[in-house]
C-alpha cells in the first residue's frame, strides 16, 4: 500500500523550514520525495524540490507528493513558487514542457518575469498579515 511520511522543520529555522514529504510504493523504499521551504516573513512559499525516483516513475507517487504539498499550504496566505526541473527525463521521467503542463493542473501558471523556469500558483485562502 502507498503512502507517505512526513517531517516537519521549525519555520523558525532560516535554513530548514518547512516540509520533507516522502513517497513510499508498496515496499518500505522511498518512492520519492518533496521538500518545502516557508520560514516565516518569507512572502512566498517555494517547493524546492519535488523528485520521484527511476523505478517508482507513472505510478501516481508525483501526483501524490503535489496533493498533499499543496494540502499543507491550502491556509496559508502567501503564493507558492517553484522551479521546473526535470530530474530524471532520461529514465522516462517527463521533460521540461510536459512538467510545465503536469504543474499547470495543480493551479501554476509561468512566472518568466522571475526566470523561465519559474512557476506560481496564487494563494487559495484570504491575505493576512505575516508575524
């Protein structure tokens, strides 16, 4: 059975705050993983990774990490921002523009006024002001 653990960092912390999900398949081996990162006062919340490894590759393990990612932040006020990075396109994993259309499903839209390979999805909850 598929599930996920997670690990949450003080966001207080200026250098681990945040999430550390990870996908487990049907063995005990990770599937993969997806860390946050959203130390408080930050005006965004970045995705900073979000890798599924060879092997556990169009198995729902990606669609899995992104649901509960974004579940976690469903409160929060500020955007979420990440990077499009295509880490294992040579093991079947998908290429820059199939990620580019994988993360538009979750709400990302292109951000190319911060770089070409930059994505943001708006906050879903009401603006508040940060401690």
């Amino acid at each position: 059975m598929a599930y996920i653990t997670e690990e949450r960092n003080d966001p207080s912390d200026y250098v681990l705050a945040g999430w550390l999900l990870t996908a487990h398949g049907d063995c005990l081996d990770p599937a993969g993983v997806c860390s946050t990162y959203d130390r408080t006062r930050l005006v965004s919340v970045e995705i900073a990774a979000l890798r599924v490894f060879p092997g556990f590759l169009r198995k729902g393990h990606g669609t899995r990490l992104m649901n509960r990612a974004l579940e976690l932040y469903d409160r929060d006020p500020r955007e979420i921002t990440l990077t499009v990075v295509p880490y294992h396109a040579e093991h079947g994993g998908m290429n820059r523009q199939q990620l580019f259309e994988w993360y538009a499903r979750f709400g990302f839209a292109r951000d190319t006024g911060y770089s070409q390979n930059h994505m943001v999805r708006e906050a879903r909850c009401p603006t508040k002001t940060l401690v």
